[in-house]
C-alpha cells in the first residue's frame, strides 16, 4: 500500500520537475556564458579598438560556463548521497 500513496503523492512529481530543472539550467547555462563572454569582448573590442579582446572573452565565458557546470554537479552529488533536504 505504501508504494501506491507514493505514486498519488504531488510531491513527487514536484521532486522530478525539480531535477528536471537542475539539467535544463545546465545546457542552458554554457551556452549562455558562451555567448555573453563573447558578446561583451566584442564590445570591448569596439571600445579599445582592438581585435583580439572578443576571443579572451569567450575564453572567460567557457570558463564561467564551466564553473557552474561543476558547482551544480558537486550540489547534485553531495544531495544524493545526503538525500534531498524536507
């Protein structure tokens, strides 16, 4: 019996979405840094009046973009193996 109240429970659905959200804001969150570093080392570029501030800038985007990656999957481990928090 148990096994059929999880099922009913709305706080297991709200549990998968949840997770479901930590992966989308993951392959959201790269690209985006990606891009931002980018865009913002062109417009330097633009103020200086030089060429090659847009690459050091989407190196910092990779970077910030992978930052994150790894601070949102040690979260993500260190919830299973404590369990997700009541």
């Amino acid at each position: 019996m148990p096994e059929e109240k999880a099922k009913d429970d709305p706080q297991t659905g709200k549990k998968s979405w949840v997770e479901a959200e930590k992966y989308i804001q993951l392959g959201a969150t790269l690209p985006a840094a990606t891009v931002i570093g980018w865009f913002l080392g062109s417009l330097m570029d633009k103020w200086l009046g030089t060429h090659w501030v847009k690459i050091a800038g989407l190196f910092v985007g990779i970077a910030a973009g992978f930052v994150q990656l790894v601070r949102v999957a040690i979260a993500s481990s260190k919830e299973q193996e404590q369990g997700p928090p009541e």
